[in-house]
C-alpha cells in the first residue's frame, strides 16, 4: 500500500494533512492540565479523508505508531474507493458508411494499411478480387484512422498493419458481431476465404481486373 501511496501525489497530501490532525490530537490530549498517569495499554487512532468515506483505525504502543497504521489503513481504503469508481470509456461507434454496411446485412472487409509498406500495397490489390461479393462491403483504412474504429479493432485485438479484419453480417449474429483479423500479406485466395468464412451467403460473379 505504500507503493501506492508514493506514487499518488493527491492521495499523499491528503494523508499528509490527516497525519498532521492525528498528531496534533494526540498532542492535545496528551499536554492537558493536571497529572497524567502513563498509559499502559496499546493506543488507537483513526484517520478519515475528508471530502471521502475512505478510512482507518490501528492500535500501535504508541500515539506515532498507531497513526501511522492507520494512515496506512486510510490510504488503502481510498485506494480501493479510487480504483473501484474508474468506468472504462466506450469506444466510439464505427464511421457511418460501416455501421450503415453492416446493419444492411453486408459482411464488412477492413483493410487497415500503412502507405508505403510493400505488403500493404499487395494485400490491398489483392481485396479487388472481392468485386465480384455484391454483398460484401470492402472499407481501405489508413493506420493513422485506425481509432476510428475501435468499436470493431479492439475485439478482435488488432496491434499491427497490414490487418484485415472481416465481420460477419448482421443477420448471423443479431446485435454482436464477431469478426477475425489476418496479419500480413494476403493473397487473393485467402482473403476470399476469410469473407466466406467469415458466413458470406451473397451471389457472387468473376472478376477480372
């Protein structure tokens, strides 16, 4: 817990300001007037954030030990408030030339490409075989647009270019679609194969480039 706490700024001057209230507490309670006899028993001590729910309590032999276990007992719990009300951000939805393709029942074909790669430029001739899938939909994306379509990248996991990515049409899977991405290059061959895999049903005709 104190790693986490040396590397959280925030949370160190909010410990730092309830440390300095626990002292000053028991410095007070401990230079009252009048005798006092020694305390024999263990001490404790709790610490709050303020401004959280976040809290502590520790016993220690001392007022400074029992402070400083309880500071540490404090800061773990913010911790874990902190950690636990973080809420990932939704990826945006795809272009809508993509979302409208796949919500018409077309099998999507994303080729994410960086210029000037060798196989970049193969596999992308080699996605001109699928003119002749009237119902596959075939989007050319270049790398530095590739946020553009997280919704589809990141479930399926894409980290590099040349990627082609195939999602199956909306009537195989009615709300979620799946998809498989293919690394590399690609011939002709396989990217027809990874659109019917992927459950093409459409007609089909020759193409010649």
């Amino acid at each position: 817990m104190r790693e986490a706490l040396n590397s959280n700024p925030l949370l160190q001057l909010a410990v730092v300001g309830v440390l300095l209230l626990g002292v000053g507490f028991f410095m007070l309670s401990s230079s009252g007037g009048g005798e006092e006899e020694e305390s024999a028993g263990a001490t404790e001590a709790t610490v709050s954030v303020a401004g959280t729910e976040a809290s502590g309590t520790a016993t220690g032999a001392t007022p400074g030990e029992a402070v400083e276990g309880a500071v540490d007992a404090a800061a773990e719990s913010l911790s874990s408030a902190l950690s636990g009300a973080q809420t990932p951000i939704a990826a945006p939805p795809p272009p809508q030339p993509v979302l409208d393709a796949w919500k018409a029942d077309r099998t999507l074909v994303l080729l994410f490409v960086r210029g000037g790669g060798i196989d970049d430029r193969l596999v992308k001739v080699a996605t001109t075989g699928l003119a002749g899938f009237r119902d596959a939909a075939v989007f050319i994306v270049p790398a530095a647009k590739i946020s553009r379509y997280a919704a589809i990248t990141e479930g399926v996991g894409v980290d590099r270019v040349p990627a082609l990515v195939v999602v199956t049409p909306k009537n195989l899977k009615q709300t979620v679609p799946t998809a498989s991405v293919s690394y590399g290059f690609q011939s002709s061959q396989s990217v027809t194969q990874a659109v019917i895999d992927a459950g093409y049903r459409g007609p089909t005709v020759d193409y010649h480039p």
